[in-house]
C-alpha cells in the first residue's frame, strides 16, 4: 500500500531531517511510527501525503510514485495533521462538503457517512457553526470526518489522538480497525506508546531521521514493553 | 528597558518582514530579503514622486491667484482623511483580535502598556501617510512662498500631531463597525456592508461643496471654508503655519493630544471586553444533517475562493473599493459630464481629455483591483489542505485568478457601457473601452498571482499583514498602477496618436498574459507544488 524508499529529506545548508529511510506498510497494517520530537515523522509523513518535495528517494502509494502522479497517490489517501488548521470562515459542513466535492463524492454516501461519522463523534449538531467556534477537539474530529468520508485506502495521521477525548479515541480506535479489515491501511505517528502496542501490529522507530528499528510488534519488543524497547533503542544507538 | 519599548521594539521590527530579512540564513537568502525592502523603499520614492507632481499642480493653480498659503492646510486635512479612510479598516488585527493577543495579556504587562503599544504602532504606520504627503507638499511650498525662522519649529510641531485624531476616530468607528457585526450570524456581510457605507461617507463628506452661500469677494475665506468642511482643526493648522499664531499652534497641538489621550483611555477601558466580543464565536449547535448539494472541483475551488474573500473585510476592502471608485466615476460622468468632474477631481484640462484616455482611466481602476497578489499567501497555515488534496496545482491557481476575474470583469463592461453612452463613443472608441480594461483586468489578475508565488508569506500573524503589508500587493498595486499610468504619460507628454497607443497597449497586454497563462499553467503550478 505504502512503500518508501530510500526516503532523503534536506534542508538548506545540508542538514538532513531524514536519511535513507525505507519501509512498507502493507493492507491491513496498522502501522506506527516513533520517534522523539524532531526525529523526522512530520517530514517523513508530509513527503508521503505530497505536502513535502524531496529529491531523494521514491515513495509510493499504491505502486504509483508520488513524484510522478501525485493526483493519482492523494486520491487514494487521507491525511491528519497533528494540529488540524482548518478554514475558520466555513463551517462545518461547508468543509465536508469541499471535500466531498473534491473527492467526487455521490451526494448519497456523503450525506450518509456524514450522518453516521458526526454521530460517532457527537458533532452533528455543530456542523452548521463556524469552524471559528470549534475547540481543537472538535476540529480534529472534523479532520478525521473529512479523511474518512471518501474511504481512503491510505490514513495516514500525525499524533492523530492528542486533543481528542477518551470517548473520540476509542471510536477512532475502533474505525481505524474497521477500515483495515476492509484492506486500507494505516500509518500514524504517535508519542503514546501505549496506543501503539494495543492498536498497532508494526512499528517503525526513527532517531535523528535515520530508522532504527522496524517491524511487527512482537519483533519489536520481544518480552520487554514498547516503551522499555524505545527508551533502549533511543539512548543506545 | 521599558515593557513598551520592549513592545514597540517587538511590533514595529515584524513591518514589512525587516526582523525576517536581517536574520534570514544563507547568504542569498539574506540578500534576498533585503533586496525586498530596498524595493520596498524605492516604490515609496517613486510614490513620493507621484505625490510631488500632484501637489505641485495644485501649488501651481494655488499661486496663480495668490492663495499659496493654503497648500498646507489643503493637503493636511487630505492627509486626514486618506488616514481616517485606512484606520477604519484596521484597528481589527493591530488594536482589537490580534492573534498574540493570547501572548500578551498572560504576561506580566499591563493591559494599559499593550493597548499604547499597539496604539503608538498604528500612530508611526499612519505617520507614514503624513510623510508621503507633507513632505512634498513642504519641498513645493518652501518654493513658491516665503517662510521666516518661526516656521519650521510650527511645522515640525504639528506635522507630528497631525494623524492622531483620524487614527483614532478611524480606529473608534472601524471598531465600532466590528463590534457590532460581531452579534450577527452573517458578522463578515455585515462589516463589509457598513464599512463600504462609512467609506461612501468620508468620500462623500470630503467632497462636498457647498457652494449656495458663497461670497465670491472673499476667496480666500471661501476656500478655508471648503477646506474645514474636509477637517475642522485645518483652520487652526492655516493660523499655526501661515500666520505663525502660536495660539493657534498650541491649541492645535492641544486638541489633538487631548482626544488622543481621552480615545486611548476609552479603549484601554474596555480593551479585555472588546477581545473577549470579537474572539467568542456563537454556536448555535443545532444542526440537523440534511440534503447536500454537490458540486465540481472547479466549482468547489471557486466556491471556497469567494467565501474566503467574503469572510475577510480587509481582503475585500482591500481590492474592491477601487473598481466600486471607477464605476462610480463613470456614473459621475453620466450624469454631470466632463467639466463638473474636472472640478472635481482638480484635474485641469479633464473635461478635453476625456475621451481618449478614457479607456485607460478604467483600466487604472481595474488595475488597483488585484484579489490575486495576497491569495496564496492567505492560504496560511491552511496550505497543507489543498497540497494534501487530488487537485492539480493547476487547478487550485486558476481557481484563484477567476475570483479576481469575478471582479474585474463585470466592472469593465460597466463601466465600458457607462462611458460608450456618456460620451457617444464611436465603435472604434467604444471597442478600446471594452477591450483595454478586460486585457488589464485580465493582467493584473496573472500578475498577482505570479506576483505571490514569488513571494508567498504564511507566517502572517493578522489578515491585514498578508494582504496589505505583503511584498506581492505591493509589487502588484506598483506595477498596476505603472503599467495602466505609462500609456498615459506616452499620450499626453509625447503627444503619441491615441489609436496608436491604445492598440500598442492592447498587443502588449494581450501578449504578455498570454505568456503569464503559460507560465501558470506549467513552472507555476510547480512553484506552488513546493510550497510547504
């Protein structure tokens, strides 16, 4: 589903935010992504979504390369930032419909998974307000409303369960599990370890833009905790 | 160090992106910052060049009949109101709903300290309107009367208290204007519809002449006269500079300090409750899912382009005052005809030129009307939606050149139509009326928006810094104004046959946007692709 490789990120004056990474995520995988604050995940998931050029490397989506056919790899995946900007001047369902309408959606599956994504969360009754007056839960929900309703094979979100409530978690706990037994796939970036051992069943860990370790959670972390097995990982390499 | 200064030192630094371009990395980098500002710097001189010439014109006429010693006092209450004009469209985002406002109060600084410091902040950003007019106006009076020692301690004096009152009626009136939007639903309509009445007002008011009463044996007290219907304290201003009354000076100095300080005071009061209006959003939270409308790409682009032009006054006010200037102009014309707005406009020699430059005066108008040059900056921190989503870059741009065409092009047809009517243009003329402004039209939109992809700026803390204070508006607003103003300057100081330009003029514009369009639609689209 996702394939990146040998994934180079520079700035200018030549430092790398992340070097020569290589991984896959396959259908079905929920895949996490960890690192320390500036490891690298934010420009590894930009570059994957089309948000980042980068000249190194190739990531693709589907077997199509972002670099050749972008238009191609985003129609196919949804993406979360870690802090959802969205446009204040709208409400609610004005962006879901803009996205709707982007993606082509049938005027009866929107309405549809609208309704039923808004009453997962709670948020129906807000999406007639301006996006102005949502709190920074709300609009992570609505950013997550937005990803799901065009049933991306690709997710991929970046810290998506900071801000959320324990309620929303769970529920996007439980639709991101839906959606991998439909074969979609998952990549995510979390500093919550916790949530990446229960829900995730791969893990990739980057230090310094470089990837440290990789693989299914079991390999990972053996007999010890996630946790135990990063804290190893990022102190030692 | 003071915790004003300290944020005086803060604010005033962010201009223009001086702080950004002094402590940009890189060698090139740096050099390109500063190489913005020093084009930044000689778009002023070239402003200020401008302003020369228009007040020497008036200087000249002034003179003729003896009455030199109104220039300053004409040009001063001008300057009011060219500073009451911008102030009401500002104090939301510098005095009230500024986004490190959150910053700020939770620091140990008095509310007092941070409402004079964004008060003396818009007092040096209006002061520079008070130096792009009064200085010239200076320069050209020094030249044409004779002034004694006494003078230039008066001038100096009271050129510094001159923007204070509009600022803040400007600033108390836009304020007002946002405070009572805030309470509607529909807040942006309804700011935008009473800020273009209040608009509609300055002009209307500052131009009115009422001449039913007139003494024609006392010019000069007929002109004052005209003069305080513009601002009322021009009358102590004439006294302090053109008689050296330091009364007068000192009452000037004093009414103008004293309103500052009783407004300043009023806002600080009711600063914490004023933010506190304007940042709360009502919820009405009852929405119930229903029938949705669906709608192309394009047209979803389009759409979402319109609303963020809706929502944002600045941005409107921005763009569309000048084409709302030049139909309303057109209008004028219509129904008053050439020699009435030669009056007008002081424009001598207006009424014969008319027709041939006519063209071009509503190419002017459309030209000022870039919604383009701030558009992707506007994207802010937003951008990752439209670069995350299956749309052709291609797209997203062009998505931004029709909102501006929305604008331009209708106005253009108005105004054509006005002007074929009211001055019984021939098909030749009427042609060149229609033509020339969709071509500019049409230019300015490509530019700006080529304009901005050079030099977007997302790090915008106000909508008003990425629309006004932007290098691509200025850019934009410069090379509109040059652009539509050159042909003119051809026809009337070369004497160059009108046909003869305005045809040159059409070839040209039409070959470059056709080149602009190019542009976009390839390196352009790759320009915006690495955005991020």
């Amino acid at each position: 589903m996702l394939r990146i490789n040998h994934f180079t990120k520079s700035y200018k004056g030549g430092k790398k935010a992340v070097d020569d990474l290589s991984l896959q995520v396959l259908p079905g995988d929920i895949y996490g992504f960890i690192g320390h604050n500036g490891a690298g995940k934010t420009t590894t998931i930009r570059a994957v979504v089309g948000i980042l050029d980068f000249e190194q490397g190739d990531i693709e989506i589907n077997g199509i390369s972002i670099k050749k056919d972008p238009i191609a790899c985003k129609s196919v995946t949804a993406y979360i930032p870690d802090n959802p900007d969205l446009y204040e001047y709208l409400t609610g369902i004005q962006y879901l419909n803009f996205v709707g309408d982007i993606f082509r959606i049938s005027k009866e599956a929107r309405e549809e998974r609208i309704a039923r994504y808004g009453d997962a969360f709670e948020i129906t009754k807000s999406l007639g307000d301006p996006l102005s007056s949502y709190s920074h839960g709300m609009k992570q929900k609505l950013a997550i409303i937005s990803a799901l309703i065009h049933t991306p094979k690709l997710l991929v979100l970046d810290e998506p369960f900071v801000g959320l409530d324990p309620k929303a978690s769970h529920t996007l706990k439980e639709i991101m599990k839906e959606l991998c037994a439909t074969g979609s796939a998952i990549f995510f970036s979390t500093h919550v370890l916790d949530v990446a051992e229960k829900l995730c069943n791969k893990v990739a860990i980057i230090k310094d833009g470089r990837l440290v370790e990789s693989g299914t959670i079991e390999e990972i972390k053996g007999n010890s905790s996630l946790e135990d097995v990063f804290m190893e990982l990022i102190d030692h390499e | 160090m003071s915790n004003l200064s300290i944020l005086l030192k803060n604010q005033l630094r962010s201009y223009f992106g001086i702080n950004k371009a002094l402590h940009q990395r890189g060698g090139m980098a740096r050099a390109k910052g500063i190489g913005l500002l020093v084009l930044m710097g000689a778009g002023a001189i070239a402003i200020l060049a401008y302003i020369y010439l228009y007040v020497w014109l008036l200087a000249t006429g002034l003179a003729s009949v003896g009455m030199i010693e109104y220039l300053l006092p004409l040009v001063m209450a001008l300057c009011c109101v060219v500073v009451l004009y911008f102030s009401i469209m500002r104090p939301n985002g510098i005095l009230f709903g500024f986004k490190d406002y959150d910053l700020l109060m939770s620091l140990p600084i008095r509310t007092s300290t941070i409402v004079a410091s964004r008060i003396i902040t818009m007092y040096l950003s209006n002061l520079f309107f008070t130096v792009l007019l009064m200085l010239p106006t200076l320069v050209i009076y020094l030249q044409f009367a004779s002034v004694t020692w006494v003078f230039y301690p008066i001038f100096v004096l009271t050129f510094l208290f001159i923007p204070l009152i509009p600022i803040l009626i400007g600033s108390f009136v836009g304020s007002l204007v946002t405070i009572v939007s805030a309470r509607f639903r529909y807040k942006n309509a309804l700011n935008i519809l009473l800020t273009l009445a209040l608009m509609g007002a300055v002009i209307y008011f500052s131009t009115t002449l009422d001449t039913s009463e007139m003494d024609m044996g006392d010019f000069g007290a007929m002109v004052m006269e005209q003069i305080n219907g513009i601002y009322p304290l021009a009358g102590l201003y004439y006294r302090a500079v053109s008689n050296y009354d330091w009364l007068a000076t000192l009452l000037f100095l004093g009414i103008s300090l004293a309103f500052f300080l009783l407004v300043s005071f009023l806002f600080g009061w009711k600063f914490k409750a004023i933010n506190t209006l304007l940042t709360t959003t009502k919820a009405r939270s009852n929405f119930k899912m229903r029938s949705l409308k669906t709608a192309s790409p394009s047209s979803a682009l389009l759409r979402r382009e319109i609303r963020r032009y809706l929502s944002c006054p600045v941005y409107l006010m921005n763009t569309i005052t000048s084409v709302l200037m030049g139909i309303v102009l057109c209008v004028l014309l219509l129904f008053f005809g050439g020699e009435q707005l030669e009056t007008f406009l002081q424009l001598p020699g207006f009424a014969e030129m008319v027709l041939p430059i006519a063209p071009f005066g509503v190419s002017l108008f459309v030209a000022l009307t870039c919604t383009t040059a701030p558009s992707i900056s506007l994207e802010g921190k937003n951008l990752w939606i439209v670069r995350s989503l299956p749309v052709p870059s291609r797209s997203v741009l062009w998505a931004k050149i029709n909102l501006n065409l929305i604008l331009v092009v209708p106005a253009s047809l108005i105004c054509g139509g006005i002007l074929t009517f009211a001055l019984r243009a021939g098909w030749k003329d009427c042609l060149m009326l229609f033509a020339l402004p969709l071509a500019y039209g049409v230019f300015i939109a490509l530019f700006g928006l080529i304009t901005n992809l050079k030099f977007p700026n997302f790090n915008w803390k106000t909508e008003s810094r990425a629309v006004k204070q932007s290098m691509s508006t200025f850019i934009a607003t410069m090379v509109g104004m040059l652009v539509a103003a050159a042909p003119v300057v051809l026809l009337m100081v070369l004497e160059l046959s009108g046909t003869l330009v305005t045809l040159a003029t059409l070839g040209i514009l039409v070959l470059l946007n056709l080149l602009m369009v190019l542009w976009i639609n390839t390196k352009g689209a790759k320009v915006f692709d690495s955005l991020a």
